[in-house]
C-alpha cells in the first residue's frame, strides 16, 4: 500500500481539467491549454486564470463562463 503512492495520482487529476464555455459566443477555455495568447499556460485551473482575464473571442469576463463536464 505504501508504495502505490506516486506521480499516478496528479496525472488523474489533470485528466480531469475542466473546461469553461463562454455564455456569449461559446468558446471554451481549457484548463489542460489554458490561454497562451494570453499569457495563460496549459494546466491553469480555471480558479487561478486572472479575475481580469477577458473572453478572447467576445470580451466578456469569467462570470460569464459555465462550467462544463
Ligand atoms: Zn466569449
């Protein structure tokens, strides 16, 4: 049981990034790619993309994404 522990566990969790849809115009921001044209890299979780960060597409701000499963 000790020795189960290892890099498995974190990789099950990136696997379940998720992924937040723009109520406006519909694009989806990745937490597995993040927003590198902005300055944004792959494995953001969404909690950590800046309170500031626009939609790219449509200008609108994160309260304005739905979470999607
Ligand atoms: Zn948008």
């Amino acid at each position: 049981m000790t020795q189960e522990r290892g890099a498995g566990r974190n990789e099950s969790e990136l696997a379940q990034a998720g992924e937040w849809v723009c109520n406006v115009c519909g694009y989806v921001y990745s937490e597995g790619q993040g927003c590198p044209a902005d300055g944004i890299g792959p494995g953001t979780p969404w909690d950590q993309v800046p309170s500031d960060w626009l939609c790219p597409d449509c200008g609108v701000g994160k309260g304005d994404f739905t979470q999607m499963d």
